[in-house]
C-alpha cells in the first residue's frame, strides 16, 4: 500500500512539473459537472439569455431528468428514444400531441444494458449497440412496446480503453454499420476493429472492417441525394491548443483515413508520424476541420421541406466541447452547407460564455413535423427546436 501512494506520489509530481513546463499541451479544463457537481438543467431564463440561434428558430427545454442522455432516435410515430449509458437504459419520451412543447410522458423501453449508446430502427426491429455488442429487439411505434427477446447478435466487440460508446446505423444499402473509437490516445492498435468503423448484414452475419484509422467516429450519417456517407472524428489530445484540428471526412469503403499516424491534411503526427510515411501517403484527408479539441460527436444531415432552403440538405454537427485546452471551445452545434466547398456556420451557441458552462451537446436529429431535437449529457436534458413558432425561449443571434 506504501508502494501504492508512493507511485501515485510521483504520478501526481510528474503531471504537476509538465504541466508547469507545457502548460498548453497538458491542459485539462472541464465543466466541474463532469466530476459530480452543479447538473441541473439551465432556468428558462438562462436558455433565454444566453442560447442563440439563426433568425426564424427558437429552443426550449423538451425534457430533463435523464442522465447522461447520449443518443437520440425518433420513431415512426414521432416519439423520441434517448439512450441513458450510465444507467443501462433506453427512455422512450412519447411525442407532444397537446401542444405544450413537452414530451406528454415516459418511460423505461430497455434496462439492464451495459452501456447502451447508439441506437436505430430496421425492418421493425430496434438496434442498439451497446460497449461490449449490438443487440436487438423487435418494436412497435404505434403501441410504443418492445416484444420477445434482447438478442446480442454481434458479440465480443472491443471493449475498454479511452472510448467506450459504441453508435450502429443503417445505411441506404441495408447494411449495419458499427464505430468502434481507439482504446487511446494515440497508438498502434492490437485490435484492427478499434478506431474503425464496421459493417454488418442486419443479422450481424458477414461482418467487416469497412474504414479505419478513424480515431473516434461517434457520429456518422449519410448524406441525402448522394448516399454519401460523412463522420464526424476528434482530433488527438496533448498537443497544444490549436493542434489537430477535429474533422469531417466523407468515408469509403476500404479506406484508411490517418489516425494515429497523421493528423489534419495528412500531417504526421509528432509521436508516431516518422517511421510511416508510406501509411501517410496512403491517407484520405478531411473534408472538412473543426476547432482542435472541439470534440465533434453528433452529425445529421436535414431532410425534406420543414425548415428554410438554406438548411434543406445541409447537416448539423454537435460540438461536444473541449477539455485539454487552455480556453474552452465547443459546446454548440454548427450547421454545414455543401456546394464547391463545405462551409460551416453557427447554429446554436451560447451553452458556454467565458468559461461558464450550461450544457454540452451530444447529438442532434430531426422529427417528422421539421422539429430538431438536441440532448446533453451535462445536464442530462432534451432541446427542442422549431422554425417558425413565437412565444418559445431562445434569441435569434
């Protein structure tokens, strides 16, 4: 036990002298939530004071008393599932039929689940991949109920290390696809699985690597008309402020997209770069860079004819926000418009001011009426938000 405190001693010193010598890189500045304290969702008086949003949309709190919400999927019906990681849960939030811009009731749909994060819908089954595997169940929108068995059908993912969550979509061609992060920060796998994304037919039979070198793909969505598939991914951590920058790649089938050995455009990274150039070189780039340290998670490209033409076909990203970085950065959604080039605007900020946090944002989707919907595992809250109403809270920027 002597031993014990001694090491951690010395752990405690070494962090304490790089941090006096770097103090940029070893950066750590987090919300004081994340280690237990002040989560309660903001007073409708803070969303109306701080949270800005383009002109035509307003946001209002649609639900709270759900920690650590994660992952949003709307039902066919118009109801809403968040995934609850921390507590092994899926909450279904039925939709508001009366008006009054709140979810008319809930209710455990899953429990028991070790750590459920992703979640999606196919062929009247409901998909949800937990750290360890993909389960399902079969599910009924119209009477809101899950019925027969939980049955993992992929099994033994990787698990432990750096990045737990795991996110399961269905694409246009009716495949399963699985993220799985890295394990850390910046090194040479075991598992080719990690830092990968995987694919699946929906019995989770003929699995396979489909992308790789993708630190930590959390969100990934395809884009309308194209069929383009575009993830999200978070730069690595202790090299500065500035450095890498987190990104948006467009992801192919059988390509390799850097991490850990390049960062940004095909940069070599400073640990691992030099001895392999040659995997360097064989590096798709993104498409697109957020901040460094931004921590891009969700993304979800806007369908059908609900909001303004300017946001018909474009995509929200949710900026989770930074922790090794002197200032904080992040905790807003962006909206990305494609044309000859991508360019990003603000959508929603206002969830951090000067250091002050209210809200970390996690991922975004669309109802069937145009309504957005944002979760935030800060305060383990729901959003909503609306193009052309009056009387709800939030401020046109």
């Amino acid at each position: 036990m002597k031993r014990l405190f001694r090491d951690l001693a010395y752990m405690a010193v070494g962090a304490a002298l790089l941090w006096l010598l770097l103090p940029e890189r070893f950066a750590v500045n987090v919300p004081i939530a994340l280690l237990g304290w002040g989560n309660a969702p903001p007073s409708g008086e803070a969303i109306q004071d701080r949270l800005r949003l383009p002109a035509g949309f307003s946001i209002r709190l649609y639900a709270s008393g759900l920690p650590g919400a994660r992952i949003l999927r709307v039902t066919a019906t118009g109801d809403l599932l968040v995934s609850l990681p921390g507590s092994g849960r899926i909450i279904l939030l039925e939709r508001d039929t009366n008006g009054d811009g709140l979810p008319d009731g809930r209710r455990d749909l899953l429990t028991g689940l070790n750590r459920p994060h992703g979640m999606d819908f196919y062929d009247g089954w409901l998909y949800v991949a937990e750290t360890h595997a993909v389960g399902r169940i079969r599910f009924d929108a119209g009477t809101r109920g899950v019925s027969g068995e939980y049955d993992h059908i992929v099994t033994a993912l990787p698990s432990g290390g750096a990045h737990w969550s795991r996110s399961v979509r269905f694409g246009p061609d009716g495949w399963m696809y699985v993220s799985v992060g890295s394990s850390c920060n910046a090194c040479e796998e075991r598992d080719p699985r990690r830092a990968a994304i995987l694919r699946f037919r929906p019995d989770g039979s003929a699995g396979e690597i489909y992308a790789t070198g993708l630190r930590n793909t959390v969100g990934f969505d395809w884009r309308a008309g194209t069929n383009e598939l575009y993830g999200v991914d978070m730069g690595r951590d202790f090299l500065g402020d500035d450095f890498p920058p987190c990104e948006l790649n467009r992801i192919e089938r059988g390509k390799f997209y850097g991490w850990p050995y390049a960062n940004a455009d095909n940069i070599p990274d400073p640990d691992l770069g030099e001895s392999n150039k040659a995997k360097i070189n064989d590096s798709v780039a993104p498409v697109h860079e957020f901040g460094a340290h931004s921590s891009p998670l969700g993304i979800s490209f806007l369908r059908g004819d609900k909001l303004p033409p300017a946001y018909q076909g474009a995509a929200l990203v949710v900026l989770h926000g930074s922790w090794n970085r002197t200032e904080k950065q992040g905790y807003e959604l962006v909206s990305l418009h494609f044309g000859g080039t991508i360019a990003e605007r603000k959508f929603v900020t206002g969830f951090e001011i000067d250091g002050d946090v209210i809200g970390r944002p996690v991922a975004v989707v669309q109802g069937p009426d145009g309504t957005l919907f944002i979760s935030d595992d800060f305060t383990g809250s729901v959003y909503s938000v609306v193009y052309g109403a009056t009387g709800s809270a939030g401020r046109d920027r």
